[in-house]
C-alpha cells in the first residue's frame, strides 16, 4: 500500500483508545477512532479502513450490530472484537457474526498490535493468490474469499474460510493444532489450541449436509485433515 494501513478504532473509552493509537503509531499504522456504534460505521463507510477493532459494549449500536452491518457491505475487512467478557458466549457470537478475532480486556497492547499485523496477513495474501481449489462439488475462490458447494454459496466468517483453505491446500495429510494456528492465524499468537476445535466445528456445522467426496477428520491427539476421496 502507498498509504499507511489505517486501523478504525470503535470504543468508548478514550483511555483505551489513546493507548491503541499510541502503539498503532509506534508500528507505523495511522488511526481514526469513534466514540459510538453509529459513528463508527459512518467511518467505516468514509474512510475504507484496513482493519477494525471494536468493542462490543457501546452507546447507541452495540458491536454485534455494528459487525453484522459491516459485513453486510464487506466480507473481507478484520475485524477484531475487543471485550471486557471473557464468557464464551460473547466470543462464539462474536466469530458467529463475522468478527476474525477476539480480545478480552484488560489487554497487553503489545499482544494486541501482533494480532493486528497478523490478521492483515490475510489482506496481503487475499491481494496476492489467485489459488482456486475444487474437490468434486466444492471450490474454493481464495481471492474472493467464497466457497461454492454445488454451484451454491456457503457463507463462512474470514478466520473459517482461511482455516479451511489451508486444510484444502494439504489434501490427506495430517496437520497439527499449533501448524494451524501458527499458519492461520500467526506465530504472535498467544491464544491455546481450543480456537482451532472452535472453528472446526464451525465450519463442519456449517458443511456439514454437503460432504460426499471431502471431510474434516479429527486424529486425536494431534490435529485435523482434510480427506478427499480418490474420486473427488
């Protein structure tokens, strides 16, 4: 980009945002903020960020509307959701919604900033493959970030789609929990090896009706493959 990477801020507590913007700075990513649900899409649709960090607790919109709004318009933006609940309710609805990531307050800002240059990985690449996988009835427009089932669309949140993408590209072969995360979600990660079992068993629900030639196994202890019949 010829531009900084801009980083939309929606929190309503100003000393949470002047910290985020002080180590958005110190990392060379310029940053816009909003105090409230509306004004943050009213950014959003202004000035086209690269990535969003939004709280879930706000005056007039909470984040859940605010998130379900953006990926009305876009499926690709980050988003990560920043929480002061740490219940997993609040977290699964939250990836439900379309939101890439989680923080839960009180937050390291180092942490959080690796988590901001790790998810806009995913913009980079996105920009950059033009890679399309097809198992029998399924393709995989990486690029797009859509997935096609029997010429129908299944809807997945990013974090899902990259998730399965990875497994797509290693056909039958066994990759652990921490190879996943380091890959999808980057070696800044700190989070443990259950956000992976969480989006697997996202995305299975999700495909679950279509497998025919194609699954997800589980190999206990270990991690996941992604099995493709010798047909498909």
């Amino acid at each position: 980009m010829k531009r900084p990477i801009k980083v939309l801020i929606i929190e309503d507590d100003s000393n949470i945002v002047e910290l985020i913007q002080l180590y958005m700075d110190k990392i060379g990513f310029s940053s816009i903020s909003a105090s409230d649900g509306e004004e943050g899409l009213d950014l959003f649709f202004s000035e086209s960020p690269d990535c969003i960090l939004l709280d879930i607790m706000l005056p007039k919109m909470n984040g859940w509307e605010v998130c379900k709004t953006i990926r009305l318009e876009d499926k690709q933006v980050p988003i990560i959701m920043l929480t002061g609940k740490g219940e997993t309710y609040d977290i699964i609805n939250g990836l439900d919604i379309g939101a890439d990531d989680y923080v839960v307050k009180p937050f390291d800002p180092n942490e959080l900033t690796a988590r901001v240059k790790t998810i806009l990985r995913r913009t980079i690449l996105s920009e950059s493959d033009s890679d399309t996988l097809q198992f029998s009835n399924i393709v995989i427009h990486m690029k797009e970030y859509r997935i096609l089932i029997n010429n129908e669309e299944v809807l997945m949140a990013p974090k899902e789609m990259e998730l399965f993408y990875y497994l797509a590209m290693n056909p039958n072969q066994v990759l652990t929990r921490q190879q996943l995360l380091d890959r999808v979600w980057g070696y800044e990660f700190n989070g443990d090896s259950r956000t992976v079992d969480v989006h697997i068993k996202r995305i299975r629900d999700k495909l679950a009706v279509h497998c025919a030639d194609w699954s997800i196994a589980t190999i206990r202890g270990v991690g996941y493959r992604f099995e493709v019949n010798s047909n498909a």
